[in-house]
C-alpha cells in the first residue's frame, strides 16, 4: 500500500441526482486538483458545466452499481432525494 497522501490519487466520482444539491457538491469537488472525472446520473444543465450526465434509472440498484463499475468510480454520493434501490 502506497503511502502517498490521498488527495495525491486520481479520484473519480459520482454525484446522483439532478438539483441544485448535486451541482454545488460537483462544483466544489471539481476544484480538487486530484479529480480526475465527475459522473452525475441524471444530471441537469447545470451539472452538465462540471460534470459527465448519464441517463440512469436511480432507483435500479443494478444500473447504478454498472455505471460505477464502468467508469470505475472510487466515491459514489447518492442524494437524500432519492430512494434507495430495493435488494
């Protein structure tokens, strides 16, 4: 394991949700310079200035965790709008 402080590693993350909450988290976690993508499914037009929308059914716990894997994301924040998906 590396000993290299955290912020030094590339991160990629994914903001879920499509309000104003979720643009103001991807503005602010755009300003680290270790960012190296930000996801926001579904996104809106103003996520759309900072981040990469994806069309993704929020409450299918499946598309969520395909997208995460896809795009091999290290931290996932879904939103307390958004119902959390049936096991």
């Amino acid at each position: 394991m590396s000993s290299a402080p955290i912020a030094s590693f590339p991160w990629r993350s994914s903001f879920s949700g499509s309000g104003a909450r979720e643009h103001t988290l991807l503005l602010a976690r755009s300003r680290y310079p270790c960012v190296e993508a930000l996801i926001c499914p579904p996104g809106n037009a103003g996520t759309a200035h900072v981040a990469d929308n994806r069309s993704v059914q929020l409450t299918d716990g499946a598309a969520v965790v395909a997208l995460a894997q896809e795009g091999a994301i290290d931290l996932v924040v879904i939103g307390p709008d958004v119902p959390r998906p049936a096991r």
